[in-house]
C-alpha cells in the first residue's frame, strides 16, 4: 500500500483510469452515424485509432496535473517555501520532443494511406454531375439516356465519381453516412468518389455556408439495388418522377429539410 | 493630461480646435460630408445614379474614421511636424492617468494604453458574448424561434470577428503592453505616439463591425468570419463594415507589433539578454513577427473583395476569370498564423503564471523559448489544412497535413514543460493558477481535436462541422480565454493597484470551466454524428445535445457577470494591492502598484535569469542604485553577469525612447 502514496505510481493510476473512461467516451460509443460507404471503414477505424491515442495523452497530461495539484500544493497561507529548481532535464526534454515526433510521422503515414485508399477509382465507375446553386442540388445522370432530379438515386456497391459544380458561390457536398465530403465552387469541377454499400435513406447536407438558405439546402439520398434504381430512372426519364433542373430540383432540395421544419414548428 | 484640459475661458474657436471628443466629433461628420459629397459628385459627373449605396457607405467608411482619427489627436504631434510648426516639447506631461476621464484621451503612456486596450477588448467580448448568447438561443431547439436566417447569419459572424479581430488579439496586445516594457526595464514602448494610434483605431474597428447591424438593407454582414468569396463579394451592403473594418484592426496589429519588436531589441535594460528575457517577452516578440509578417495578407484578401464589390476587379468573379480558390489561400495565409497570434502571447502568460505560482523555474527554458520559434516558422507552412475538402490542388494536402502534425511537437514540449514544473513545486492554487490549469486540460483537448482534424480522411468527414466549431472553441475559449483570465487576475494588482476578490475569482471559474465544457464538449459529437456548422436550423435528432449546449452557454454568460462584477467592483473599492503581492521575481513586480509613471528611477541592471525560485542567492536584477550590491555570479546559469552590456543596453533604451 505505500507504493501507492507514490506520486509517480499515482500519475500511472491515474492514467489508466482516465484513459478507460474517456477511452470509452470517444471510441466504444457510436457517435457517428452508419457505415453507408466502403469509405465509411477506414475512416471510422483511422478517427478510432487517433481517439485512443489521444485518449492516452490526454489522460495523462490530466493525471501529472491532478497528482501535482495533490502533492505539491502549499498547505498554509504561511508556507513561504520555494519549490525544488530544476532548471531542465536535456534527456528528458529529447524524450518528448522525439516521441510526439515519431507518433506524428506515424498518423500522418496512416493518414495518407487512408486518404489513397478511399480516393482510389475503381473500375465500373459511373459518374453523376452534381450542380449545387442557392439552395438546391441538381444530379445528372450521365450513363445511357440523360436525365437530371433533384434526388440522388445511388445503386449499392457501386462506385461512384460525382462531379461537383456551383452556379452562384461556394457549396459542399456531404452525406455523414458515407463520411465523405468535397466543395463544390464555381468556375472549377471538383469531385469525389463514393461506394455506397448499405441500402437506405440519407441526408445530402450543403456544410459551406451560402447564403439565408444553407440550413435548409438539404437533398435525399437514397442507395437502392439496380431493380430499383431501373424503375425509378425509367420513370425520371419518362418524366412522371419529380422533373430535373430549376423549380422542381428546388423543391427537391429543400424538401428533406422544410418537411422535418414543418413537422417542428407545429404546435 | 494638464497640457490638454479644456481652461473655461478658453474661446470657442481654441475649443473646438483642441484635440478631443469635440473636434473628433465635428471632422468625423466633415469626413463623412466629404465623402459623400465627393462619391456623389464624382458619379453626378459621370452621369450615373449618385445615391448609390454600395461606393458612398464604403468611402464614408474609410474617409469618417481617419477624420476621427485626427479629431481626437492621433495626428498632432506628426502633424505639426511635418508643416514645420513647433511641436510640443515632449515632457511627457501628458504620461499617467489622473482620473478615468484621462482614459479617454489619446494618451502615450503604455500602462495607460494597455489599460484602454483590456477594458476595450473586455467590453467588446461582452457584446460578442452576447451575440453567441442569441445563436445559442435560437439552436436551444430546432426550427426557428428567436432571429430569422439572415439575422442569424449575421450573429455568428460578428461574434466570430469581435471575438477575434477586436478581444482575443488585442487583449493580448494590452496586457502586453502594460506588463511588457516593465519587465524588460524600460520606460516605455520604443514609440509611444504609434503605440496611441495603434489603440484608437481599435474602437473604430469594433463600432464599425457592431454598427453593421444598423445597415437598413440585409443587417450585419453574414458570410461569416471568413467572409469566402464570391459569398462575400455578392453580398449586401453590411459586408463592407468588416471588410473596412478588418483594415483598421489590421493596421492596428501591425503597428503594434512593429513597436513590442523595436522595444523588445532596443530597450531591454542593461543586462536583460534574451536568454535572460522572461517567457512572456519571448512570446510576445514571436507574435509580433507574426503579425507583421501574416497580416498584411487579410488586409490583402479583404481588399480584395472591396475592390472586387466596389470596382468590379473580379479577383473572384469565374465568370470573368476570377479564381474563387485563391481567396482562401490569401485568406488562410494569415488566418492560419492568426491562431498562434491568439495563442502564442497566452503561453507566455502561462508560464510567467506557473512559474511564479509553482515557486519553480521554467522546466526547460531555452527549449520554451525555442519552441515557440519553432511554432512562428512552422505556422507559416500549414494554412491549407483548412481547405482540404475545398477543392484546391489535391498534391497539396498531404505536405500540409505532415506540417500541420508537427506542429503538435514544439506545442508538446510547451505542456511537458509546464507539468514539469509544476512537479515538485508549491502550488498556490490562486484564481490565475486555476485558470493556467484549466488551460493546460482544455487547451491539450483543443490541440487533440487539432490533430485529428489534420488527418486527411477525417477532416474530410468533419470539415465545415461542428466538430470544427468544438475544436477551434477549444483553442480559443479553453485555450486564448483562459490565458487571457489567468493574465488578468495574475496582473490585476499591478494594473490597478487594488486586489480582486479572491473567492469571486475562484467561482469565476469553476463556472467558466464547467459552463465551457457543457456548452463545447457535446459540439464534438454533433459534428461527428452530422450537424454542419453555421446552420440557423437542424434536424432533430441534434436537439438534445444542442439544448444541453445552450443551457451551458447560459451558465458560461453569468460565469462572466460574476467576472464583471469582480473587475469592476474590486477597482472601486478592493484592498490596495503591494507592490509584489504573488513574491515574483520578474520586473514589473519590483516596482510599487501601479507602478511610477516612468517606471523605474533609474534603470535596472539585470544580473540573473527570471525564474530562479528556490536558488539560494540568486538575483534577477537590481534596482535603484543598489548596483555595488550586485552579487558576483547570481546569474542561475552561470553566464558571466551583465556589466559588459551595461552601456549598450542603456544608450539604446534611451535613444529609442526619446527618439
């Protein structure tokens, strides 16, 4: 039991405890949302790595601190006494000057290969034209007949490359579930690669600030297999589904948002 | 202020000519009348539509606050100067501050100047905070309750650029300039006069920005702090009240840190060598260099986009091939480098803070030092780390993610450092000491936040959310503010004589740091789980945790009142403050509180390092012909002790000063 009046025995403690809880906090507890994308993978278990480490650091910068404040601190309003003067210590200083730096070159390594492996193209990609404008989205099926909507009809696992253009200022492109995002800005194409891999209903969110309309330019999405997606683009085409383009894509983009606003702001 | 009172038998003609309130306030309205009458006359000439909003507002916004400017005496001196009349022999009888009206007045004494520079900044972060008070109101529940889109747009950009232009940035600038020509044992600041006009133009910023809400056509400008072009170039008339007013706070920081870096290598006192400078000067020199070097690129992007909207230049307009990409490069050229000016001066305070408090020297003070250098030459290499979902040049960002990560290192050595010296210290655990603490926890949880925005991949799910709005809270709120408390408490007897209300303090802030975390750590999992940022409404599934956010934001604001009312009241009436009531060994605290006008009767000689708690003998300096006193080989690191540099120092000190 006396190791445990220990100062540097409690900093251990204390670390392993606060690393547990926050450990939990930020890793065990699903704070995003569903895996929608291939992408969604290594994303989750990149930002999981970095969180656990980070758990660590800061558990036990907490716990240096917490044990000093126990065991150094002045007991009376008399205690005139200085501490000890330790000007430096040169080995301790390299350790950590060089340990953060090894763990930096680590997760900027991780990072990129992360980055690599959810930008790679894939082949049997199709691409869609994504016109973002204030408030709405506009998607262009390019492949076989073109035709254009205002929701974003995807077939499960398969690739996608969207090309990103804005009419008027800068918007961006984001769906949580597929963890992937990209701006699109006017006078330049940008693009973004997606695999959706889970059949569902999502929120395509504008996150660049445009202007009065932003919180609520909002598109669905929608990730069906290829029966599905065939009816729905037959009927896009044959113009009995929501009309593309201007007005109707309007009233597409924003229907998400304004629906779940109304539904709100009833009494 | 003798020199500058208005006598009662004075004409009306001398009275309206004195420098003041009066005569800035009549050429402030003579500024504006040329303005218009010269936009208008200009356009009547040309045939056009002489009412125009747009080119009228924005020279009346450049010509009225420079005519105010020269109203309320920022210009005399250089003034009479140049015209050849005889200036006023420089006595410095207008020095010092007899009474709160002296506060008013454009004053050269830098204890008086970094007064008004804090009671400036706490004033506008008392708006800024009660601008955030409204965004949190109305996202206390989804839909739309308290200010419509654009009135919400508008708050959470004032509120941005208050709390960035005009309290965290210059507030740091106050205190510094109170505190720092003290501990280097100079009179004052190398020029007194641009020290004067560096503060007046930071009011002029601050009303300009919050009067955008005035603006009848579209309020307040709403394209965030920002201000992305062509958002900001196609925006209504408000826009133009930040990009004018980011010029004047601009030029201002500039000016500024022109004068902390000629006063830091001109006029520290004999003996005072840069290893021997306390960490807060270090800090400050460091900001400087990156002010003078990273501002002028806002000014630049914001001038851009004025000229873009008034004179159609179509920097950023595609359609005229305009690059909108190239805005945020300029932009983020400073703002990135802007995150170390609104942290760098705070670790200076917290070390000044730790090591006195601890009763410890600074573990590690040359690699403090060093480490701070570190951040100055590797903050210019990462300002892309914002645009990394924005479409720029795709090679681009893994060098800046590798810059950006290293940055933790030199940051890390900062908080080793520190816990380091707390270790084996005696800690007083005082308000300015809480608040260092609560830095060191939140400002690690910010920097953390930091790294995982810079990997690529998860920045691309979390840009533009509220992840980012936790994490850049965390390093200004958890990080800048609680510095900038810690300084305010630690410096509080010195800058007004008067001792603060220990226990007001202590509830400061557990409220603060509670109230902080309520309201900032849910922002983190909404960001993850979807939530953009600067949105005036959400999808439901936020609403618990935003409600919890707005409910901590209340605490937060009446955590300040308990500050406000501790500030203010303690300045009334709390007990006389000695002159060295923490027992620390830096400069400032060897004179009485508040100190001489000048200072120091004579200038110090410094002989030793400043933190050498607990060295038995040692000296940091001497004071007052005390030199034969001068104890041979104080100095804690063994330099040899300083009468060598004796004459330079002095010589210098004087000369810069007297000019």
């Amino acid at each position: 039991m006396r190791h445990l009046r220990n100062p540097y025995v409690q900093v251990g403690l204390w670390t392993f405890a606060i690393t547990l809880v926050v450990g939990t906090v930020v890793w065990a507890l699903p704070w995003e949302p569903e895996q929608a994308s291939t992408q969604a993978g290594p994303i989750d278990t990149l930002y999981d790595v970095l969180a656990l480490i980070s758990a660590f650091i800061f558990a036990l910068v907490c716990s240096i601190l917490i044990t000093a404040v126990i065991h150094f601190r002045k007991r009376s309003p008399d205690d005139l006494r200085d501490g000890d003067p330790l000007h430096g210590n040169t080995r301790l200083e390299i350790v950590w000057t060089a340990i953060p730096a090894i763990l930096m070159v680590g997760a900027a390594v991780y990072s990129g290969l992360v980055l690599a492996d959810i930008e790679e193209s894939k082949a049997g990609t199709r691409t869609v034209e994504v016109t973002a404008e204030q408030f709405a989205w506009t998607f262009e099926y390019a492949d076989g007949e073109q035709f254009r909507s205002g929701e974003l009809h995807l077939v499960k696992d398969t690739p996608y490359h969207f090309k990103l253009n804005a009419k008027d200022v800068i918007h961006s492109f984001w769906v949580p579930q597929f963890r992937l995002k990209k701006d699109a800005v006017p006078g330049i194409e940008t693009d973004v690669r997606v695999t959706p891999k889970r059949l569902g209903r999502y929120t395509l969110a504008c996150t660049e600030l445009c202007g009065l309309g932003h919180s609520t330019m909002r598109a669905t999405v929608i990730v069906e297999d290829q029966a599905a997606f065939n009816r729905w683009a037959q009927r896009q085409r044959s113009g009995r589904g929501p009309q593309a383009g201007g007005v109707v894509s309007q009233q597409g983009g924003q229907g998400a948002g304004a629906q779940e606003q109304q539904e709100q702001v009833a009494p | 202020m003798a020199g500058m009172a208005v006598a009662p038998h004075m004409s009306f003609a001398r009275r309206m000519m004195q420098p003041g309130w009066i005569r800035a306030a009549w050429m402030t309205v003579a500024g504006a009348a040329f303005a218009f009458g010269l936009v208008a006359g200009i356009r009547a000439l040309y045939g056009t539509y002489v009412l125009e909003e747009d080119p009228l507002v924005t020279v009346i916004l450049i010509a009225a606050p420079l005519a105010f400017l020269v109203g309320i005496g920022g210009f005399d001196y250089w003034g009479r100067y140049i015209i050849g009349s005889p200036t006023k022999p420089d006595d410095h009888s207008d020095h010092g501050a007899r009474s709160w009206k002296d506060y008013f007045r454009v004053n050269t004494d830098h204890k008086v100047i970094g007064v008004q520079y804090t009671v400036t900044a706490l004033f506008f972060m008392l708006v800024g905070g009660g601008l955030a008070e409204i965004v949190r109101a109305e996202l206390a529940q989804p839909g739309q309750q308290v200010v419509d889109p654009n009135t919400y747009n508008g708050l959470f950009s004032v509120h941005a650029s208050l709390m960035i232009f005009l309290v965290v940035i210059p507030i740091f600038a106050g205190l510094a300039n109170y505190v720092l020509p003290l501990m280097i044992g100079a009179p004052d600041m190398a020029f007194p006069r641009l020290n004067a006009l560096s503060y007046w133009l930071l009011p002029v910023a601050g009303v300009m920005m919050t009067a955008s809400f005035l603006v009848p056509d579209g309020g307040a400008f709403n394209t965030g702090w920002t201000a992305y072009a062509p958002l900001s170039t196609n925006a209504p008339l408000g826009q133009q009240f930040f990009t004018i007013g980011v010029q004047f706070a601009g030029t201002s920081s500039i000016m500024t840190a022109l004068n902390f870096i000629v006063t830091i290598i001109t006029m520290r006192a004999p003996g005072m060598t840069f290893w021997r400078m306390p960490l807060l000067v270090w800090a400050n020199f460091t900001t400087s260099l990156l002010v003078v070097i990273a501002t002028p690129f806002v000014a630049g992007s914001q001038f851009l986009v004025l000229v873009d909207r008034t004179l159609h230049a179509n920097f950023f307009d595609p359609s005229q091939g305009g690059d909108v990409i190239s805005y945020q490069h300029i932009f983020w050229f400073y703002s990135h480098p802007a995150v170390y000016i609104m942290m760098l001066p705070g670790f200076g305070i917290i070390s000044e803070v730790i090591s006195t408090k601890a009763r410890k020297p600074i573990f590690g003070y040359r690699l403090m030092a060093l480490s701070l250098m570190a951040i100055l030459v590797l903050g210019f290499t990462v300002w892309a780390h914002h645009m990394f979902v924005s479409g720029m040049w795709s090679w681009l960002r893994v060098p800046m993610m590798i810059t950006t990560m290293l940055i933790a290192v030199p940051t890390g050595i900062k908080i080793f450092s520190w816990l380091a010296t707390l270790w084996r210290g005696v800690l007083e655990l005082s308000t300015p000491m809480l608040f260092a603490l609560g830095f060191i926890t939140m400002f690690t949880l910010g920097g953390i936040s930091g790294i995982m925005l810079a990997a690529i991949p998860v920045d691309i799910h979390t840009s533009d959310t509220y992840f980012v709005v936790a994490h850049i809270h965390y390093v200004l709120f958890g990080g800048s503010m609680f510095t900038i408390f810690a300084g305010i408490y630690y410096w509080y007897p010195k800058m007004t004589g008067r001792m603060y209300d220990e226990r007001l303090g202590k509830l400061h802030f557990w409220m603060t740091f509670i109230g902080f975390n309520v309201t900032f750590g849910p922002m983190h999992w909404l960001g993850l789980e979807g939530m953009p940022r600067r949105v005036a409404d959400y999808a439901d599934k936020f609403a618990a945790w935003n409600l919890v956010s707005s409910i901590g934001a209340f605490f937060l604001g009446m955590a300040m009142l308990v500050f406000v009312y501790n500030f203010v009241s303690s300045w009334a009436g709390g007990p006389r403050a000695p002159g060295n009531p923490w027992r620390a060994r830096t400069l400032e605290w060897q004179v009485s509180s508040p100190p001489p006008i000048f200072n120091f009767d004579e200038i110090p000689q410094v002989v030793g390092g400043p933190y050498e708690y607990g060295v038995p003998g040692s000296v940091h300096a001497v004071l007052n012909g005390d030199r034969e006193k001068v104890p041979v080989g104080a100095d804690g690191e063994g330099h040899a002790a300083a009468p060598a540099t004796n004459g330079h120092g002095n010589g210098n000190g004087n000369g810069a000063h007297r000019e």
